[in-house]
C-alpha cells in the first residue's frame, strides 16, 4: 500500500490524462501482435483506459494493477518524460 509521505510523480499521456508513475511496469508500443492481443484481453476484462481522445494509439502504458492506459503520445515522447523522474534525485525524508 502507498505511504502518504512518498512524494508523487504524475506522468502525461496526453490531453490533460495523467498516471501516476510509481505504479508504472511498462511503457509499450501498440503495433505489435503480443501488445494487441494484451489490449484486447484487457478491453474484454474491462481492464482498458482510453486516453486518446479519438485519435490514433501511440503507445500503451501497462500498470500493476493490470490496466492497460492507450495513449496518443508517441512511445519515445512518453519513454523521455518517463526517464526524467529517474534521473531526479530521491526526495529527502
């Protein structure tokens, strides 16, 4: 469970959506036969969050909690902002 003093780092996936990045496992690309076969298994599980606004899938977000988050965002785009929270330095406690 998450400790209240952990400090929280929101990642954008596009149009005002974010996620919250510690409960990231992994950013994806949605174009090959694995990535739409878990897409497709996570919208019949009810397991699917659109957040592309209409437009086309870029990239998919897979959380631990099993959800799968679409994005319009490109891969690389969604990789550098995701890269950016691990080269901050850890807050103090």
């Amino acid at each position: 469970m998450w400790s209240e003093h952990v400090e929280t780092k929101l990642l954008q996936v596009g149009f005002g959506n974010v996620v919250v990045s510690a409960r990231i496992l992994a950013i994806l690309v949605p174009d090959s036969a694995p990535n739409r076969r878990l897409r497709e298994e996570a919208r019949q599980e009810s397991r699917l969050i659109d957040a592309t606004q209409g437009r086309k899938t870029r990239s998919m977000v897979l959380m631990d909690t099993g959800h799968v988050i679409l994005s319009a965002v490109q891969f690389e785009t969604l990789a550098k902002r995701f890269e950016q929270f691990a080269d901050e330095e850890p807050a103090e406690q």
